[in-house]
C-alpha cells in the first residue's frame, strides 16, 4: 500500500474529514504522503522527519474524534426495549 493510500484509510476509517479544524493537518499529510510515494525507495531525511511528524499529529488527531458506531438492527431493538413506557396523555387546561 502505497502513503497516499495508506493515509486516506486512515481519514475515512476516524471521519476526520467531517471535522474542519483538522482540514490544514489532513492535507499535509496527504501533500507529504504524495511526496514520499514520489519520492520511491529514499526519501530525504527531512521528507522523513516531517512526514513522520504529521503522523504523529494526524494519530493524536484521530483521538479527538469520537467513533461513532453504526446501530444495527439489534441495537435499535435494544435502546427501544430499555426506553420507558409511554404514558397517559393528559390534556392541558384550556
């Protein structure tokens, strides 16, 4: 798997897309990524240094976001069962 490759399934796999203040880092890393991919088998050691250091921020990033899990059809069964019966209405004065 190529950098570039690698970086964009870490993106979508976190969402990190859908938070704007992480639009600067993310497209950092993908610009160093697409560097370090053209760059082949030896990039420069600043190159190195720098793209390892957007992963670090990129990693600490992808911490701040929550996960959200996908409810299934079980889960949805389960939050329904566990909610409270509903109650009488009662009717307001007029």
């Amino acid at each position: 798997m190529k950098h570039a490759e690698a970086i964009e399934a870490a993106i979508t796999e976190r969402r990190l897309s859908t938070t704007p203040q992480f639009a600067p880092l993310l497209e950092l890393c993908r610009t160093l990524a697409a560097q370090v991919d053209t760059a082949g088998a030896e990039p420069s050691t600043r190159l190195t240094a720098a793209y390892l250091s957007a992963l670090k921020d990129l990693r600490r990033a992808a911490l701040e976001v929550p996960v959200r899990v996908e409810a299934n059809a079980l889960t949805r069964l389960r939050r329904l069962r566990d909610m409270p019966a509903p109650t009488k209405k009662t009717r307001l004065p007029a």
